[in-house]
C-alpha cells in the first residue's frame, strides 16, 4: 500500500520536473541537462516508504524474513534497530562541530557536443556481493557508465567491490552511513552520517566523492546548506523504477521508455531489497532500448559537467545576442 502511494508520489514529481525541463531549454541548447538542485531532490520519494511508521512496518518485514534466506537477514541488518540507534545518538552528541574535508572528484574533462542525448543509470544502496557485480558485469559488457550511490555500512563490507566500481570507471556518491534520513538530522548528524562514509571511500578508493544523494530523497535547509558550504552536490532523479518494491521488469521497461529525458536520471538499486533480481533482468533491456534512442550513458558527474557546460553556451550565445 505504502508503495502505491509512493508511486503516485513519484508520478506527480515526475511530471513537474517534465514541465520544469520544458521551460528550462532553450531551443539554441541541444539538451537539457537537469537535476542536482535541492528543489527537484525533495519534492521526489527515493521510492521507499518516507514516513517513520511505515518505515517501521518494513523493518519488521526484514525482521521477520530474517531466517528465511541470508540475504534477509543482511537486509535485516541494514535497517537500523532502535537501540542500535541510541547507541549511535551519543555518539553523534559528541561529536561536536564536525568538519568534513573536502572532496577530491568532480573535476571531469568529459565534453558533450550539442545534441547529444546524455542519461545517467543510478544504483542505490550497495555495494553488496551479490547483484552489484552482477550489475558490473552487465555495465561491462554493453560498455555503458553508471553511478553507484553507496551506503556506508555496505562499503564497510565490500571494499573491493567499491574498487571494482571505480576501476570500471563509474562514478559514486555518498548515500549516508545508516541510510538515514537526514532530513530529521541536525547539522553535525548530517556531516557524521557524511563523514563516516567519506573515510570509508577514502580507505577503499583513495578521494573522497562530491556527489551526495539523500536517503528517501529526503532533504531538509540544514542540508542543502552543509552541502552547498562543503563543495557537495546533492542528486536527485527523474525516473524511479520502483526496483525495490517489486516492480515487474516489464513495468519498469514501460516506465523508464516512457519517462527517460536528456539530461535524466534513471533511479535503481543495488542492494536493499530482495526484488532486485528483477533489477538486473531489466539493464540489459533499458541499455538496449535507450541506445536504439540515441542515448549515452554518463557518470552523474559527466552528466553534471554537460550541464555547466550547456549553461555556459546558453550565456555565451545571450551575450551575442544581445
Ligand atoms: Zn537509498
């Protein structure tokens, strides 16, 4: 139930951010690169269940499922426990005025030409052992880029994984520690939660990401602030497949041929449900379906720098103009 309401949820910000693209490009600029400000992240769910009680009600899903298979129990693990929580608390009490260093990516020499169709598949949640190399294989294989948004707690798990990523040449993002909805954290549980994950990169891969997404696309002022003053970029999406619910592959072939923009951002997952199964049936379909539509696979980074790019021109060509 919860899934449907998200759904519509999703619906709606789809198609505001489809008019807000529309209005923001201009006829002279081939694509219309959007995304990463803090309006389009917050008004889109993360395609999970938002709200403390329904998150709670999921929780006690995993729980439950916990013996079933040891896959469950992983995820049983992933969801924060109450009382692993108040043990985090004081941790985060103490640590007083946290300071997050800076990121050491971004930087990319990536240029798009005009007209050119650029997407970004994103995978959330992971790394894990099981469908993110999965996933790798698949990027390799039909030589398509993707950003992984990782969660600390995984990362701590799979380093090499996270090598393997970065080695592949896709681009990552800091998806908190515990998964957490920043949007009820104060500023110095925001940086933790941040902070905690940037160590983790740096041991794994050796820099720190500037790209951050929100758990559950859930951002508050405090946040947009914290990443704005720590050379941050929050990403959002602008096609959610509803991986993670259950979505047959048909469904979410439909929604992202129907939904898929330049400049877009395609949301799946990689670790956090036990229907991505269904996730890694549908890449290959969605990579062969959005190439025999003219699109390019980019890194969110690449994405972004096209768009910088794209603004640049849009300036330069009013400058002449005017
Ligand atoms: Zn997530």
């Amino acid at each position: 139930m919860a899934g449907r309401v998200t759904g519509k949820w999703t619906k709606g910000a789809a198609l505001a951010l489809a008019v807000a693209m529309t209005a923001g490009c201009s006829a002279q600029t081939g694509f219309g690169v959007l995304l990463g400000n803090g309006e389009s992240t917050a008004a889109m769910s993360d395609g999970r269940p938002k709200d403390a009680t329904t998150l709670k009600e999921q929780g006690a899903g995993q729980a439950a499922r916990e013996n079933a298979q040891p896959e469950d129990a992983e995820l049983a693990a992933f969801q924060p426990k109450e009382d692993k929580e108040a043990g985090i608390a004081d941790e985060r009490a103490a640590a007083a005025s946290v300071k997050l260093e800076k990121p050491t990516t971004g930087t990319t020499h990536f240029s798009a030409k005009q007209g050119d169709k650029l997407i970004a598949l994103t995978f959330d949640d992971g790394p894990d052992h099981r469908y993110t190399p999965e996933i790798l294989e698949i990027l390799k294989a039909s030589g398509a880029k993707a950003t992984f948004f990782m969660v600390g707690t995984q990362l701590k798990k799979y380093p090499d994984t996270v090598k393997q990523i970065v080695a592949d040449g896709h681009g990552v993002g800091n998806h908190t520690y515990h998964h957490a909805n920043l949007a009820k954290l104060n500023e110095n549980e925001i940086k933790q939660e941040i902070k905690t994950t940037d160590a983790l990169f740096r041991e794994a891969v050796g820099f720190v990401p500037h790209l951050v997404r929100a758990p559950y696309g859930s951002v508050s002022d405090v946040l947009k602030t914290v990443v704005r003053d720590n050379n941050r970029e929050l990403v959002g999406w602008t096609v959610d497949t509803m991986d993670w619910d259950g979505a047959t592959v048909t469904a979410m072939r439909g929604n992202v041929n129907k939904n898929a923009r330049p400049g877009g951002i395609v949301l799946m997952h990689s670790f956090g449900s036990k229907h991505l199964r269904n996730t890694v049936k549908l890449l290959p379909l969605i990579i062969k379906d959005l190439r025999a539509k003219g699109y390019t696979f980019v890194t969110v980074d690449e994405l972004l720098a096209a768009k910088a790019q794209n603004k640049k021109a849009a300036q330069a060509q009013g400058k002449k103009m005017g």
